[in-house]
C-alpha cells in the first residue's frame, strides 16, 4: 500500500477513535455527576493507576507500554478536567450578584 | 448506573481504545518505511492540520474541539517518535565495528 493508501487507513479509524473517545467522555461525565452527589474527589491516584496497568496490560505492540501511558496521561487529564467541569460549572458562579462579581457583565 | 458500572464501561472501551490505537501505530510504522525508502521528511506539518480538522469534523461532544485536540497532539508526538525510530533504529547502527562502537558487545 502506497503512503496516501495507509493515511485513509488512518483517517478511518480516527473516526472511530473520536466515537470512542467521546463514548469515555460521556461516561466520565456520568461518573463527575455521580462524584458531585457522593462529595467525591475528582483525583482518585488508585483508579488511574488500575488505568494505566489495564491498557498496558491489553498493548499487543508495536507500541512501547511507556507510549500508550503517554498518550493515556493525556485523555486522563482531559477526562479529569470535564469531571471538574461538571462539578463546578463556570456558567453557574453560586456567588453570582455580588460586589466582587461586579465586573462581570454577563 | 452506579460508578462501579461506569469504570467497567470505561474499562472496556480502553481495550477497544489500545486495539485501535496500535492499529493506527502499525500505519504509521508502515508510512515511516515508505518515507525512509522515498527520503520523505517524518514532520508534515500540512498533514497534521489535516488530521487534527479531521477530528474535530468528526466530534459531536460531550468533549469541545480542543480537548481532543490536546488528546491527538499527543498520540501524533507518539507517532511522529515511533516513524523517526522507523527511519533510524537505534538498533543497528550503520557504522557498526569502527572503533567509535567499539564498546558496543552487542
């Protein structure tokens, strides 16, 4: 197969990629709200730990296990940040309509 | 669904997640071998914007466009490392036996 033949091959399961990567999004979201209602901490260190020795534990090559936490740390801190998100969501200040809020016209 | 259930959802779609992402690291090998036969530069940038619209033309949420972004900026770092290891592996070096390799048993 030629180079533009293994970049549609690429582009392909980048749809795929992007489905399954918001699938993750929509759960960690559920589990933000769930985390909101318990007063649960957003960082749990042991459940991210069991994430990363699970993906190494599937990786068949031919990346190194190092690559795939890598790219893992990434999609963690980003799945953390929508849990925030969800638990304090910034359009929703509970402090609105005082004087230190003042500034902020919408 | 309680957390539990959410973390066993989330657990399946890693497998599937590293599957599809070895997937698109052996396309990248592969591309990395025709770059290296055709003495074709490992950093594209034009086609990395092209990736990162295709992604971001793909998303329909709950994730925002630029945090999978961030998420692909990372797995094309991994991929743009594992082409340069392509194109000289650290592994066989070209000048093996001179004296500047002499240290190297094996």
């Amino acid at each position: 197969m030629d180079i533009e033949g293994w970049r549609k091959k690429i582009d392909e399961l980048d749809q795929k990629l992007v489905e399954l990567i918001s699938e993750r999004a929509r759960a960690a979201v559920a589990i933000g709200k769930l985390k909101r209602d318990t007063s649960m901490p957003i960082y749990e260190p042991d459940r991210e730990r069991v994430v990363f020795e699970n993906v190494q534990a599937a990786n068949r090559g031919p990346l190194a296990g190092r690559d795939l936490v890598r790219i893992y740390e990434r999609i963690i801190d980003v799945m953390r940040n929508v849990q925030k998100e969800e638990i304090a969501p910034k359009t929703e200040p509970a402090d609105a309509g005082t004087e230190l809020d003042s500034e902020v016209s919408d």
